[in-house]
C-alpha cells in the first residue's frame, strides 16, 4: 500500500542536514533543525516559516514544559530557546570523546528525554544512548553505536525502538515504569539497496514510521514487524518524521542534500526540504520535559 500521492514538500529550505522534527502543540507549529547548516526552522499552520543560527550544531531537540527545549549537541545536553538565542549546556556525558556528538533524541510517554551520540566521521562504534530524567540526572542506556537514531515509543511506553542507522539495524527494548530498558532484541534488519533506517516515530495504532536515507522512503512497520505501507519520496535522504497538526494527523518528513553531487541536486530540487503527507492515521500527543 502506498500514500505518497498527497505528499508535498511544504519548506523548500535546502537542509544540509535536516533533522529533529518536533511538533509544539500549544504553538501549533513544527520545530526542526539542519544539523551541519546550523540553524532552527518553524513553520506553524499557515505554513509560515521562520529560521534562526545555532551557534553550535544541534542534533535534536524536544519541549520543556516551562518553555524552550531540552536538546542534544555536539557539545552535550543542553537548554534551547533559538528566540532568546540560549544554547545552555548543562551536562556533557561525553566530555572525554571529543570525536563524538549527540544526534537524535526524542521524548518518551513520562516525558523523559533519550538521545544518542556518534561518532561525527561515522567510524567507530562510540555512540551511547542516554536517558534524562526531570531531575536532569544523565544514565546511559546502551552502547557501542556507529550512528545511532530515533528512539521512538510504543502509545503505553512499554516499547522501545532504536536505530543504529550504519547497521542498518532497528531495536526493540522492553522499558519499565523507572525508565530501564532491557530485552534488546533486533526487531528489524535491513539489507543492500534497502537504504539505511534514520529518524521514526509511532502511531496512534502503535505502527512504527522510519525515514530511509538512501531509501527515498519512508516506511510503516506493525508492532510485530509486518511492512505496511511505502510513502515514497523525491528525495534519496529524507532524515526523520513526526505527526504533527491540530489533529495529530499529518506527517511531516524531514530530508538532507549532504553528499549529494550536482547532477543528483538537479535531480532533486527539493532535496533538504521538509515534505507532509496525511497518511490516515494520527500521531500521539508528546509529554514535554519537566526539568
């Protein structure tokens, strides 16, 4: 099944490194980044679009309960208000790997922030996800990661999914009321051609939608692994997803153009754009971060 053909790309913004959507209910707008262009968007219902400059590279961010952002950079954890341009650093759990930055990251359903590291030049397996609590108290979860992605949570938050996007590999974790994730099992693997699984996130229904770089898809999954759907993309890269709109029922695609040459950009004008579709299914509605 496809449901691509509503699919329009609604911020032709030319990412180099497109990431981290994230919908803000109460402003009704979607947040996300360009990673190594270094910069915020937002773009709110009426598809009006705003930028800022990050002073430092931002991998991911999510909403605090009293304002701004928790987000994940290369210099470590930190708060983020790109209006007041605050990039607050508050703890650095990697400060002994200069090599390494945090990459995507997301919230779970009590509104705890999980985000990875990688290695920036994607050599070596030094990637760690990390939970923070509302006390901001940083525990690593798991590791030996070349790129890590996601993660994303099943709508009781009993489930844990997480990429290691250069294994072309999706986890699944058993996760606890205090935030243990145990039981890591592969839940998908994929192989050549198929692309690599990037950014995700789940359903209402409880399905779990992965962006593929090198894949020009984003793909539906059922809680037992089952492939669903294809919505095709006119990008190679697109990077992550996220439902977002009043009604949770839109799903916005985020997409990069690094690494590609000129003929491949002529190919894909609207390569690092962001793209919507509504897919017929609703997204969950995100627990902001307390601390």
């Amino acid at each position: 099944m496809n449901a691509d053909s509503g699919l329009r790309c609604v911020a032709d913004v030319h990412a180099v490194l497109g990431e981290g959507p994230v919908w803000i209910a109460r402003e009704r707008a979607l947040y996300w980044l360009d990673i190594k262009g270094l910069k915020i968007f937002r773009i709110d219902e009426q598809e009006q679009l705003a930028e800022w400059p990050t002073p430092i590279r931002v991998g991911s961010i999510a909403p605090r309960k009293q304002g701004g952002f928790i987000g994940g950079t290369e210099g470590g954890i930190a708060e983020v208000d790109p209006g007041a341009k605050r990039f607050k650093i508050f703890a650095d759990p990697e400060a002994d790997k200069p090599g390494n930055r945090f990459n995507d990251g997301k919230l779970d359903r009590q509104g705890r922030f999980w985000a990875g590291t990688m290695d920036d030049n994607e050599r070596t397996d030094s990637g760690t996800l990390y939970r923070v609590d509302s006390n901001r108290k940083v525990t690593a979860i798991d590791g030996q990661y070349r790129v890590t992605n996601g993660p994303a949570f099943s709508p009781d938050g009993q489930i844990m999914y997480h990429n290691d996007s250069a294994r072309q590999v999706t986890y699944r974790f058993e996760l606890d009321a205090s935030g243990m994730a145990v039981g890591r099992t592969v839940f998908l693997q994929f192989g050549k051609g198929e692309g690599f699984p990037d950014g995700m996130t789940v359903d209402s229904e409880g399905c779990l939608w992965i962006a593929f770089w090198d894949g020009w898809c984003v793909r539906r999954y059922s809680p037992s692994g089952e492939w669903l759907e294809t919505i095709r993309m006119p990008v190679q890269r697109p990077t992550s997803c996220t439902f977002g709109g009043r009604d949770l029922d839109r799903l916005y695609i985020t997409s990069a153009s690094i690494g590609l040459d000129e003929e491949a950009i002529e190919m894909q004008p609207n390569a690092g754009g962001l793209f919507m579709v509504t897919p017929g299914v609703q997204g969950i509605e995100e627990v902001p971060f307390a601390g």
